[in-house]
C-alpha cells in the first residue's frame, strides 16, 4: 500500500502477517473523551525526573472545523515522496490521535520491529499492574546467566555474587535505554510472548506480531540455534562469525521475507494512538510510560531530531542486525504532540536498507518534519478558543 489514506484500525492478521487492504479516508465517528482510571492494585508511580506527557483531550466534534476531519492537505503526498525517495524497504504510517485520520506508505506490509517489541512488553506488564497481579516493586537477583546479547547495559553492574533489582527499574532501562536484558526479565515475569500475544488479542491490537523473545529472535535471524552459553562473554559473536555466509545470508532472507516479530505501520500508529488515549492501561500506568518514553535516550538524530521548538516526543527505537552491508529493522515509532496539545502518533520502519545511517536518520526526521509543517494547528487552537 504506497500513499493511502486511510481510516479506523488495520485489519487483523491471518495465516501470518497478510497485507492489509485499504480504502478512501472517511471521517472518524464522534470522539469520546478518554475512560476514568482503573483501580490499581499496587500504583505504579511516575519515576523521579520523568517528564509527564499530558493525556489527549477529546474536543467535541461539534468544536472540530471540517479541515480536521481528514488529514491536512499535502501530508499524504509528502509521506509518499519520503518513501519512494528513499533508497530501501521502508514503511510509514501518521495517526491523528484525536480526529483518526491515517495517512500511510507501505502502512500495510509487515515490518522487522526489533526493539521497538518492548513497547508491547511494557504494555503487558503494566497491565498485569493495573489487574493486581504483581508490583513493579517486587525484587530480583540477576545473574550471568541471565544475559542476553547485543545492548545490555545491565551487564556492567552484574557482578560475581548477581545484581538485586526490582522490576521498575528493569522497566525504565528496557524502555529509556533500551536494555536487551531489562526486557528479557520483564518478559518472563509478564509470562513470556504469550501474554503479550494474549494482550494483543484482549485490547483489540491488530497488524502487531511478537516474535519469541530476544534470544531465539536474534540467533534465528543469526542462523544460530541459542545455547545458554551465548550469554556469556564474546561466545555469541564467535558462533555467529564461525557460520558460513551463505548459512547466515539465508537465515537473514528468510528473517526479511516473514519477520517473526513483524508489524505493520498503521498497526503500530493505531495502539500508540490508544495508548495515548488512555485506552490500554489505567491512567496512572498511562502516563508513567509516556513519561519513560520521553525519557527515552536512543535514536536522538531519528524522528526526534526533527522536532520544532516547543513539540515533544515519546517514542520506542528498533535497530536490527546487519549484514554485508545491508541493514535491517531500523525503526522509531512514537507519538509528536504539538505546544497546544494535538498528538500524531507516527512510525517509519525501514526493513532493509544499504544507505548509511546518516540518510536513514534523514529519513526520519523529514517525517516528523512534514508531520509538522503540516500539523492544523491554527484550526485547532481556534476551535478550542486557543
């Protein structure tokens, strides 16, 4: 699907990941203002520092001029030429979060998600918050046995006796510094990719797959089968490197062809745009995750680096593997909000790419930009008596 306007939720998935099939934009029904709190068992508090991100207000249709019922004049073109400009498989997907237009290029195929997947553990997790069914203040000792591969920050502070940790702050470096450890725990104690599929099916989130945890994930699309060893020292890296590259080239084909953990744009853009409102977690796990997500450190040049004074943006970085040259699931999906409080959630998926970073980053941040310059804000602003 290149350069379609689109409206309401993408389809669900069947035999795997299909393409989605779209049609003409149509208005959104009335907006609803966003669900009162849940009662949470064990709160889930805002971590010391965090900005708070505030929630969407829901403007009475009534107050909307026509011009926001659909997405501005010249987004849908502008997405479609940053797209087909780019020089490698990319997708990208922009969600008004309170009007639900969606404009998308390539919004419908299935995407490597990487990390950005740990948006969706964070998500299970806190849900299992809001239920009563654990506290983020709960304990653990962490040992080498416990690692995973490639970015762990964790690792540095695992010493010969473990580490005793609780789960909120595996949350915050899962989500600001996207520690490849940190989510694994996280993962386990949610109750491992079941639950998060379980989740997806509870909330109604479609076009999202979850792909088997992070260290059969990256062995597989390694043409490695994981051994626990691999969690130890540089035993990850030789294995891979001892494999011969026609083994390797076939495993990353068959990883690009049907991603485990792939997703499609308007997937993505749909649950940020829930998430926004209010409608996946309570509203106090709600804002502690955008406030973790503003947080976040990774990918400052990608969509972020776009950003206009006075907007912000919470987001989830994905960065995949690599090989001969050609990179994979280079991703940054979050939500813009504008100085008046108008929210576009926004994803740009590059599956595969032999560009290097600097035009990848690019990309991203023409994106935001466009988003942006295009945003209707004076519309808005008027609307509300702004």
């Amino acid at each position: 699907m290149n350069g379609r306007c689109i409206s309401g939720s993408p389809l669900g998935l069947s035999g795997g990941l299909a393409l989605l099939l779209l049609t003409g934009c149509v208005p959104k029904p009335d907006l609803v203002a966003a669900p009162p709190s849940k009662a949470v068992a064990a709160p889930v508090r805002a971590p010391v520092g965090a900005p708070q991100m505030p929630m969407a207000t829901a403007v009475p249709r009534a107050l909307l001029p026509d011009a926001i019922s659909g997405p501005p004049v010249g987004l849908d073109s502008a997405i479609t030429a940053l797209g087909s400009g780019f020089n490698g498989t990319v997708g990208i997907a922009v969600r008004d979060v309170q009007a639900g237009w969606t404009v998308a290029y390539n919004g419908g195929l299935a995407f490597p998600q990487q990390s950005v997947s740990k948006l969706w553990v964070a998500i299970t997790l806190l849900d299992a918050v809001d239920r009563g069914e654990l506290s983020l203040d709960e304990q653990l000792l962490i040992g080498p046995r416990d690692f995973t591969v490639f970015h762990q920050p964790i690792r540095a502070l695992v010493g010969a006796g473990g580490y005793r940790t609780s789960y909120r702050s595996l949350l915050s470096l899962a989500m600001t510094q996207s520690d490849n450890t940190a989510n694994d725990l996280l993962l386990r104690r949610a109750g491992g990719p079941d639950a998060v599929r379980a989740m997806f099916l509870r909330k109604g989130l479609a076009g999202i797959a979850f792909g088997p945890g992070e260290r059969l994930l990256q062995s597989r699309i390694a043409g490695l089968e994981w051994r626990p060893e691999y969690a130890l020292g540089g035993a990850f890296y030789q294995a891979r490197a001892a494999l011969p590259m026609q083994v390797r080239s076939e495993a990353m084909r068959r990883y690009l062809a049907d991603p485990m953990d792939g997703a499609q744009p308007v997937g993505i853009v749909a649950a940020l745009s829930r998430l926004r409102r209010g409608e996946l977690l309570s509203i106090a796990s709600t804002h502690y995750l955008l406030g973790l997500m503003s947080s976040s450190r990774t990918g400052p040049q990608r969509l972020r680096g776009g950003l206009s004074p006075d907007w912000s943006f919470a987001h989830k970085t994905g960065t995949g593997q690599e090989l001969g040259g050609l990179a994979t699931g280079y991703n940054d999906v979050g939500l813009l909000t504008s100085p008046d409080g108008r929210s576009y959630a926004v994803a740009v998926m590059i599956g595969s790419t032999r560009r290097g970073i600097p035009e990848r980053q690019r990309l991203m941040q023409d994106v935001t930009r466009a988003v942006i310059a295009r945003s209707i804000r004076p519309a808005y602003a008027t609307a509300i008596g702004g």
